[in-house]
C-alpha cells in the first residue's frame, strides 16, 4: 500500500506540473518548489534544529499561529520553521514574518521525505488539522521525532474508519499525539485503537481572541456608517450576495459592508449591488462615503478587525464552496448568518445549536429573524451574549497544547 500510496502522489504531482502550464495558482505551486532542498539546505546549514509547522494553506495557518506565538513568547530562541503546500498560505506566513523560515512542502515521496528531515533535523513535527503525509510520517517516526496533530477533527466517513482503510489507520497511530477539537473525534480514534488523544478543541479561538484583543478602529468606517446600523458579511459569493443585495431593500437604515471571498469577483459584485450607492475601499472617497450604502472592501487582511462594527454578521460560502471562517465575527459578540451548507463546520453547528447564529436559506427567512431583533432588543441582546460567551469559554488550546507537547529544544 504505502509503494501504491506514493505512486499516487508522483501522479498528484504530475497532474500539478501540467496545469501550471495554463492556471496561475498551479504554477505558483511549482515554482514555489523549484530549487526547494538547496534553499533548505543554505537556510539550515548549521543552525539549532527547529520546531517543523506544517500547514496546508492559510485557513490551516490561522490555526498554527497561536502555538507558535506560544512557542516563540516561552522560548525565544527555540527556532520555527513553518511549511505550506499551498501558495495562499505561503504567501501570507513570508508577510507576517512570525516564524523564522517559510518554505513550500517538498511533495510527499519516501526520497522527499528523507532528504528534507535529513536537512532540517526538526526537533518536533506540528502538523495542522487534516494534513495527513504518510512518508513524511512515517520517516519521523522511524527517526524517533515525536509529531503532533492540532486542532484536528474526524469524521465516520473517512477511510480512516473503514475496513478498506486499515493501512491508512495503522499510519495515524504512529503520531506521538492528537490534540482533536471534539469528543466524537476522540472516540473515533480510539475506536481505530489511538489512545494517545486530548480534546482541547480548536486554536483558532485563541486567533479571533488575540486580535479581538487588540483590534484598532478604521475612522473610515466610522465615516461611512454615520451612526447607521450595518451588516458586515465577509468571504461572499455570489449567492450571498444576491441575497444580501435583497435584504437591503426591506432594510433601509442599514448599511452593507461586504468583503468578496475572491477580490477578482469585484465587477460581479458591483453588478450584484448596482441599485444601491456603493463604494469600493481603494477607491474611497471619504467626503461622499456618508452618502454611500454599500461599501464593498476589495482587498485583503482587514476584514477580521471589520468585524468589530458590525450589527449583525454573515459569513459567506455555506451555498456552494464551503462556509468560511465564522469565529472572527462571532468573537465580537454579534449575531452571525450563514447559508444552509454547515454540517461540516463544528464551531456553526455549535452556535446554531446554541441560537448564537442562524442558518438561512433564502433573503425571507434572514428578513424574519432581523425583524425579530429589531421588535425585540432584549432577544437581540441575548444572541449577542451567547456568540461572545461561546468564543471566550473555548479558548484556550494553545495552552493547553503547549504544556503537553515535547519541542526538545536542541542546540
């Protein structure tokens, strides 16, 4: 299996190799590897071995962050080196400079596996969530280096719970540790003989609570709300906003900041919001942005502090690609809406169960429950309550990941 395993990645690969022959975000992916092991090797030549963060992509990213920030503030000098095997999130880690080193994974073949651990001599191995390498794994293992899996989650139907994914089951028990954010994924484990398993739950409540922390105000979004109420509505799509765009119309003292999940979609977005007076962030005009009812933010890295003004939070992608980070809207204790697609998001499931949030599949039934706010502000005030109290009683993680974990600092 493992030989059929690594054929099957090669293939991955090669598949990668020939899209980037015509898509933008493949090329970058190879290119991204291109002189990878001499780059590792003149970063890492002579240096104290480092604790290896493993990320898929910038969703994964924000997770990690917390524990490396841990790291990095109960010991400065221990060294972190954090991979990613998608552009976006390497993008982001090289901005923010809060590891030491920043490189794109190595593909997971049995000779990429060696010769990167043979380099990099990792001192400890974090891998984020779902990021499942088995020759990776399995070389760790086989050097004694212990790794750990944080903020992970399970679910029945991976193969890993199945008869037909026996091989794939016997690899997770060579993790040193699983740090799961739910108690059905702990059982899960067990139930495939893995004992070595704490529910600590999630990291990124520590990462929307840390910047809840410190967010600073944007005068501009003062000017443009003028004491008027307003719908932040973050990553979108195309459905969202067409909803949203209609919820407008029954709710005219209310303003609309929307953040496109893609800023490419900016002239579809601007097409969606035709009727209203819109304004878009980098072109901002600040002595008619009063006058304006819609402000479209078509850039990146600020929509998570945007939060903090908002009435009411919609969080896109829950009607077709996947809902999107819902815990940086609900840190700042607001209510939160969200499309009918969420099964698969535990913090939604959560605060839909908990009535913090609310799950709507078209503009009536978000115009039923705004209308309800708006007759009654204790109900309102209570759903505000119960989205702040839900972050805050589930922080934590990274500490509790920290004092368990071995990074045997080397020098």
């Amino acid at each position: 299996m493992k030989i059929l395993y690594s054929i099957g990645i090669w293939f991955y690969g090669l598949g990668i190799r020939i899209a980037a022959l015509f898509n933008a975000k493949a090329k970058q992916w190879v290119q991204g590897r291109k002189d990878i092991f001499s780059e590792l090797e003149k970063a890492f030549a002579g240096k104290p071995s480092p604790v290896w963060v493993h990320c898929a992509s910038l969703g994964e990213y924000e997770q990690a962050k917390p524990l490396i920030e841990k790291i990095k503030a109960e010991q400065p000098d221990t060294l972190i080196v954090t991979t990613f095997f998608s552009p976006s999130g390497y993008t982001q880690a090289v901005k923010k400079k809060l590891s030491d080193y920043v490189f794109y994974l190595p593909l997971d073949l049995p000779r990429n596996a060696r010769r990167f651990l043979d380099i990099v001599k990792p001192s400890a191995a974090v891998f984020v969530k779902y990021e499942f390498w088995f020759n990776y794994m399995h070389e760790l293992h086989k050097r004694n280096t212990p790794f750990y899996y944080i903020s992970a989650i399970f679910r029945e139907k991976q193969h890993f719970f199945k008869p037909s994914g026996r091989w794939f089951a016997k690899q997770l028990r060579q993790a040193t540790h699983f740090f799961v954010q739910t108690e059905k994924s702990k059982q899960l484990l067990e139930s495939i003989d893995i004992k070595q398993v704490t529910v600590c739950g999630d990291t990124r409540f520590d990462r929307v609570s840390a910047i809840a922390a410190t967010v600073q105000p944007f005068p501009f979004m003062e000017t443009f709300l003028n004491g008027a109420k307003v719908i932040v509505a973050g990553s979108t799509w195309g459905p969202d906003e067409q909803l949203l765009a209609q919820l407008l119309q029954h709710f005219p003292g209310y303003k609309l900041v929307v953040a496109p999940h893609e800023i490419s979609r900016t002239p579809e977005v601007k097409e969606t919001f035709a009727a209203y007076k819109t304004a878009f962030y980098t072109t901002l005009d600040e002595s008619q942005l009063a006058d304006m009812q819609v402000l479209v933010i078509d850039t990146i890295g600020i929509l998570s502090r945007l939060y903090q003004y908002s009435t009411i939070s919609y969080v896109g992608g829950a009607f077709k690609t996947g809902l999107h980070n819902t815990l940086e809207a609900a840190v700042y204790g607001r209510p939160l809406f969200f499309g009918p697609n969420y099964d698969h998001f535990n913090e939604a499931v959560n605060l839909v169960a908990l009535k913090g949030a609310f799950s709507v599949k078209n503009t009536a039934e978000m115009q039923t429950i705004m209308e309800n706010f708006e007759q009654d502000p204790n109900y309102y005030a209570q759903t505000c309550t119960i989205c702040q109290q839900f972050v805050a009683q589930n922080a934590g993680a990274a500490e509790i990941i920290y004092k368990t974990i071995n990074l045997k600092p080397e020098s």
